[in-house]
C-alpha cells in the first residue's frame, strides 16, 4: 500500500511498489529496527536494495538490529536550502557506524546509518545538544513518527554509553 | 616533452594520441543568460566550430549531458544546420566531460560518424540552480530520497561534506589549507577576462565568509552561472589541417566508481574519492604519471574536491592534499597550477567543461589574458602572473583533467600538445 505523509511541511512518498523500501519503514514505525539478511551470505545491508551487493543474491529476510553506533562523519549545516529545514538550523546529519557487523566484510565497511541528531521523541537536537556532537559520539536509535506505516529513524546522546573525551568535531565554531 | 609511440594495437594504449581536442567554444559566463538552453548551447557549439574552423558539413556527431536541465543536441544541430551521423543525449552532470570525450572516440572509432561536438548548455543561476535552492529543493520526497532528503541531505555540499569531514579527522587536514584552493583559482581568475568572480579572495577572506553546511564556507563552494561550454573531437589526423595546434588525447577514464556507488557511503575509507580507482585506468592508458603533468583541472566544485581529487590520483602522498594545495604548488608560477581559468569557483560553473577547454588553450599556448597581442593576432605572453596579468603556463606539453560528480563517481583525461 503506498504511503503519502507530511514531514516538517515536507511531503514525502512512497509508491506501492517500492516493496522494500515500505517493509523497512514500517519496522521504524513500530519503533523496531531491521534490516534485510542475505539469505546466501547472512550480511546485512543498508539502505534497502533488491539484491545482496556481496554475492548478489535476490533472496533476503528481514531481522532486528539494535540501533547502537559511534558518529563516522557528519556534516551541520548552518544554511537549509529545502524549506523544510529552514526553521532548524543548525542541524546535524550523521553517518552512524553500526555496532552491528562493524568492519565486516572488509576492515573499512560498516552499517553507516543516515539519521538526523534528535531529541528523545524524535524532534531535530537544538544547537546546545548540536555543540556536543562529533566523530566518536556514541548514539542510539529513537524514530520520528511520521504516518502510519513511516518513522524516520534518527539519532540521540547515549547518555548511558561511555562518551569519547573530546568527540572530533570541525575545528571552527 | 617527447613522449613514447605505443605500437601496441591489443590495448587502449593503441589510442594514445589518435584523436584530439580541435575545437573549444563557451559562451559569456552570466547570472541572468536572458535566453533559452537552446540559445546558449548553439552559441557555443558555433564558437567551437569557428574556433576549429569547422563548417556544419564537417560536424557529424553530437553528444551532450544535462540533468533535466538543458535542451538536446538534435535541436541544437538544427539550428546550426548540422545533418548527424550520431548524437545522444546523456544523463549526468561534473564527470561527464572526459567520459563523454571518451565515447566520442569510441564512436569515431566505431566508424560511426567523423566529428563529434559535445556540448553543456545550462541556466545553473536563473532556471535550474546548481547549488539545489530553489524549485529543486521543494520537490516531493519519495522512494530512496527518503533516506537522504528528508533528513535535509540534499545539496551536493550537503551530501558531499561527511567525505570532507572524514579527510579532515583521518589526516589532520585543515581548514586553511583547503582555503588555499579558492585563493589560488581566485588569483588565476584575475588574469581571465571571461570569469565570472575576476577578484581576488585570500585565505582568510574564505574562512571569514559565512559558514554553508560544515566544513563548508560560503567562499569554499562555487558559483553558479548561466552559460554553455563545447568541445570538438576529430582523429588527429584531420586536426593538423585545422587552425590550431591540436590537443591530443593521451587517455582517458570515464565515471570510474567506488564500491557500493549507490550508498558509496557504506564501503570505506570514505575519505578516499573515485580517483584511487580511475587512476588505475588513466596513467598506464596514458603512458605518463602525475610527475610528467604540467597544468592540472582538479575539478572544484567545492575547494575539497580539487583537494581530494589531487591527492587520490597521486600528485601527492594519502594524506598530503591539504598540504599540496596550499604549498604554492597549484598557483600559477607553481610547480602544477591548477584551473588557470579560475574553475568553477570563480569562471563560471559548467559541470567540467570548462576546465578542459583551459587546458586545450593551455596546450596551444593561447590562453586568453590581457597580454598583448603580436601581429599574428596571438597574445605574446609574459608570464608575469601579477594580478590582470598573464596566465599562461611557460612550455605547457602535458595536462591532467579530473572531473567529479561526487565522492564516489569520477572521470579523468590526459592530454599532450600536438
């Protein structure tokens, strides 16, 4: 069933046959994170794809995943250009290494889970919570519910983790 | 530089200076065209032709790239009164360039035509904003957007920054040093008549500009411009009865990609870019390495991406970009200048093209800058590289295109004076 949704004013769609892609959001939207498994060489990949870009198998089933990782790179953006984001900024889009399948298959591959930073209920992180992130921060999954069958997933503080010293963050405030 | 023949027919190296660059056009680089895409692109590719000395009979094949943007090349070929042997209108748009010269030849190749103009035509101010601003940033979110847009990932500095940050925090790269890039091409810029920014910027007016999306400044990200770019391509053999020394096409590398391309974010590292991979293909196919290369056109889209491109087709040590280009190394009286035009932060912005039509001039030793001009109508240059100055490169034999459509997608082109 196709899903059309408002986001920030923003609208958002997905057709009916996006048949994968209407499978991972509605995991989000019950708040329980998968992704697809290969059926030939159990990899987990993201985002959604047809086919295992491993062994490119076609066959895959869909698993939980706990939604813990450290910020591989980001970038704030201080500048919105869609008019969605213009009452947001600065905001953070991060690229989060999964703990899960972290350097499998290779040494410099991982789950790299795009997310905005957000508060618990998954509104956009104001910029005093913005300041503290960077690379190494330690973050969990929330989602940000959106309609039904579509939650975002997004990324806060694990205020519950140990913390890297100082997380790498751009050298210029 | 004396370069080897390659007799060896079995391999690409067979086309090692067959074909060549013989004519170059563009028209002004504006911010309100006034006209069509069609307008603008038959604007260029008849200044290529007039520049090659090519009439329409002599122009068979057409070729383009745009990204919903531009008008097709059979129109264009209309207006200009061209009859088309083969034309083919591509999707895309930084990288095109040399992987389109690269399916020129092949089809000349192919005996399917005999002369290819490919051409860029493109409003990237007043229609379609290459920066993302405008209608294209209000477009519905759908289908695999979801995982980028509606996170407000969108722009090409958006999406391309968590690439610049890495590099930064994997080898300590600094602000400053990529500052450097817009210094330099600013400085270049100065001595070009024809680019859109003619003054010059320093490093610090760069890092004291508005922050864009971190690490980006408003002064590391390019203009956009309205204005049409094209190139010719003919074998070698018919360019020596054409007005200009040839440039000859020693290899070329065309949207060469990291794994995982569609979400190349997933393979790492992810601060290394396409060119660890294209350069494979360009410097044994060109039979020249990063040391024989006088004058690169390191695409800059954004000052990183000269930057990267630099370091990741080995002009330097991983790591070393940062130093590279803020050394001295790619100004003008440097070891390497890099886009003497000006580039796309301050020429104009053209999706690559007008990076390969500096370095063809380059080659001929014809750039146009404000020196004099001899009695062959030729400017007689100075090399005096002070601002509104020259900006030819003394003895220029060798150059190095490196064009980028994002961190995982890039094309490569080296060329040789005929």
């Amino acid at each position: 069933m196709s899903i059309q949704a408002q986001y920030l004013g923003m609208p958002l769609s997905l057709d009916d046959l996006e048949v994968e892609n209407l499978t991972y959001f509605k995991h989000c939207a019950a708040h329980d994170f998968h992704l697809q498994a290969c059926a030939n060489c159990s990899l987990l990949r993201y985002p959604p794809t047809t086919a295992c870009p491993w062994c490119t198998s076609r066959e895959a089933k869909w698993v939980p995943v706990e939604g813990k990782g450290a910020v591989h790179s980001y970038t704030e953006v201080h500048h919105a250009i869609q008019p969605a984001f213009k009452g947001h900024t600065p905001y953070m889009v991060l690229l989060v290494d999964l703990d899960r399948q972290l350097g499998k298959p290779t040494e410099h591959e991982a789950l790299r889970i795009v997310g905005n930073l957000a508060t618990p209920d998954g509104k956009l992180a104001k910029p005093e919570m913005v300041k503290r992130v960077g690379i190494g921060t330690r973050v969990r999954m929330v989602f940000t519910d959106v309609a039904p069958g579509l939650a975002l997933p997004q990324w806060i503080i694990d205020e519950a983790a140990k913390q890297p010293d100082n997380p790498w963050r751009y050298p210029q405030e | 530089m004396p370069l080897p023949a390659d007799t060896d027919v079995s391999s690409p190296k067979h086309l090692r200076d067959k074909y060549a660059i013989v004519g170059v056009g563009e028209t002004t680089y504006t911010r309100g065209s006034g006209m069509t895409t069609r307008a603008l692109g038959t604007w260029a590719v008849s200044n290529a032709m007039l520049d090659a000395g090519l009439k329409a009979a002599d122009v068979d094949g057409m070729l383009s790239y745009q990204s919903g943007d531009s008008t097709f090349a059979p129109f264009i070929a209309g207006d200009l009164g061209i009859r088309l042997n083969f034309y083919m209108d591509v999707f895309g748009g930084g990288s095109s360039t040399e992987a389109l010269i690269g399916i020129a030849m092949g089809v000349i190749e192919a005996g399917m035509c005999k002369t290819v103009a490919i051409f860029r035509a493109m409003n990237g101010f007043s229609q379609v904003r290459i920066g993302g601003t405008g209608a294209r940033s209000a477009v519905p979110v759908t289908s695999d957007m979801l995982h980028s847009r509606a996170y407000g990932w969108q722009s090409a500095g958006q999406m391309f920054s968590p690439t610049f940050m890495r590099h930064m925090y994997d080898y300590g790269t600094k602000p400053a040093q990529v500052a450097a890039v817009r210094a330099a091409h600013s400085n270049h810029a100065s001595n070009n008549p024809k680019a859109y920014y003619q003054k010059r910027v320093t490093v610090e007016d760069v890092l004291a500009s508005r922050v864009i999306c971190k690490p980006l400044h408003l002064l590391d990200c390019c203009v956009e411009t309205d204005n049409a770019t094209a190139v010719i391509i003919a074998r070698a053999d018919r360019a020596r009865d054409l007005k200009h020394t040839p440039a000859l096409i020693r290899g070329v590398a065309g949207r060469v990609c990291k794994p995982r391309i569609d979400m190349h974010y997933q393979a790492g590292p992810i601060s290394t870019v396409a060119g660890r991979y294209a350069r494979e293909i360009l410097w044994p196919n060109s039979g020249v390495g990063p040391e024989d290369v006088d004058v690169t056109g390191s695409y800059d889209a954004f000052t990183f991406t000269t930057m990267l491109q630099l370091e990741d087709y080995g002009f330097c040590k991983k790591g070393e970009g940062g130093r590279y280009v803020s050394d001295g190394t790619i100004n003008l009286g440097g070891r390497r200048p890099n886009n003497t035009s000006g580039g796309h932060l301050c020429e104009g912005y053209t999706h690559g093209m007008n990076m390969v039509i500096e370095n063809v001039r380059q080659l001929r030793h014809d750039v146009d800058d404000s020196c004099p001009k001899g009695p062959d109508g030729k400017r007689e240059h100075t090399y005096d590289y002070k601002e509104g100055g020259c900006r030819q490169v003394k003895g220029c034999e060798v150059t190095a295109n490196l064009g980028w459509a994002m961190p995982g997608t890039g094309s490569a082109m080296v060329m040789r004076r005929g």
